[in-house]
C-alpha cells in the first residue's frame, strides 16, 4: 500500500511540473529571447519551483549560515543525492545563477530551453565538450553571473556518503578570486530515494543549509584540491549533523 501511494504521489508530481511548465512556457520563450530578460526568466523558473512545491506538498526551508551580499559573484557547490536537489536550489535561491549540469539534463524537453541560454551542460565523456562548458563558465564569470555546480559531477546513490568532488568550480574560484559557497541539501534524498522516481516519492521537508562563503582571492592554482576537500568536509558533517547521523 505504501509503495502504491508513493507511487501515486509522483505521478501526481509529473502531472503538476508538465501543467505548470506548459502554463509559463510562452513567457519563458519571450524571457529568454533576449539575453538582458534572462535574470527575469531564472525568477520565473524560481516561481514555477515554488508553485509545485506548494501543490505537491513540498515543504522548503532556506537556512543561512550569514546573510548573503546580492551584489557578489558567487560560485555554489550543493551536494546531489536527488533530482529534487535541483527545484530546491532554483526555487529557494534567491539569486540569479547558472546551472552547469551534466549534458543529459539538456536533452530533457522541460529543460532544453534553459541549456540553450541560461544554463551550461558539461559532457564530462568528452575533453573538447568539457573545455567548451568551462569556456562559457568563463564568460559568464566574466559577465559577474553566478554559477551553482554540483561538484560530485552526477546523483550519487550511497547516502550519505558522496562523490569524490570533481576540481572544476574549485579551479574557476580560485581562477577569479569568487567565493566558494557549501550548501547542504539534507532531505531530498527522502523525497526521492535513489535520486529519481524508479521507487516513487514522498511530500515533506526539504531543508537548504547555505553555509558561509569561503574567499578565495588569496589562494592560488594548486590549491583547488585543498578547497574541495574543504568544501566536502563542511557539507559532509553539516548533513550527517542534520540527519542525526
């Protein structure tokens, strides 16, 4: 019976992120369709998060080790158990970012849209498709827009225990002198076991735990192996702290 209704649930969920995408998808392609309009398509798709948290019986909750300066240029460097990790960062960020995901998700048709503007896909199985995604990590960089990377490169599957981290964010934070930012997403992996819809999904918490920037600007090219196990450390114990574990 459980299973049944875990199922249900997530059904219930498609259901409602197909009708949302398909009510605001003319104002995403006028969005988008200018380069200035984009901060306004990434608050849309921010609302859209909200809107089927809201429905589906998602309960987010953004907690902030200390406030953050709008103003600054930051990379962020969530952990990824769950597919749920990205409408928790869109909808209760308030910040304009760009994604740079895995190159499967552009290939999803909700999300190609975004691929092609905002966001960067990475095809981590190629070194010419990888330069081309740093390449326009630099621009954006560049542009002052914001990054947000999972840096374990992929949905890990062996809670809690993480990926190792891939040196790619490190190494561009290092590059510009941009703070790093930990965020500890601690309960999507309970929404969604096994990181997607294969065994059905739960309503609930989903906390975010934004920790503070770590600065960057005195550090040098070398030194992105320290700042990722650094990073690893304080979401590691920030998510076992958070889970009782």
């Amino acid at each position: 019976m459980i299973k049944v209704l875990k199922y249900g649930w997530a059904i219930y969920f498609i259901i409602w992120f197909i009708i949302i995408f398909i009510i605001l998808y003319p104002a995403f392609l006028i969005l988008l369709s200018k380069k200035k309009w984009y901060p306004k398509a990434h608050s849309l798709r921010r609302y859209w998060g909200r809107a089927l948290m809201f429905v589906s019986g998602l309960r987010g909750q953004t907690i902030y080790e200390e406030p953050l300066n709008k103003k600054q240029t930051y990379i962020f460097t969530p952990n990824h158990f769950s597919y749920f990790d990205i409408v928790s960062v869109n909808s209760q960020m308030p910040f304009f970012f760009s994604f740079m995901a895995k190159k499967e998700l552009a290939n999803i048709p909700f999300f190609k849209i975004f691929f092609r503007t905002i966001d960067l896909p990475v095809d981590r199985k190629s070194i010419e498709g990888a330069k081309k995604a740093y390449y326009l990590a630099h621009k954006k960089l560049k542009d002052g827009i914001s990054l947000l990377n999972f840096p374990e490169g992929g949905i890990g599957t062996t809670v809690p225990k993480m990926r190792n981290f891939k040196m790619g964010p490190f190494k561009l934070a290092i590059e510009y002198g941009h703070p790093i930012v930990p965020i500890t997403l601690p309960d999507n992996w309970k929404r969604l076991p096994s990181g997607g819809l294969q065994e059905g999904g739960t309503p609930g918490k989903m906390r975010m735990y934004v920790h503070r920037p770590i600065p960057t600007e005195n550090l040098k090219p070398g030194d992105e192996v320290e700042l990722a196990k650094k990073v690893y450390t304080i979401i590691e114990e920030k998510f076992n702290e958070l889970n009782g574990l």
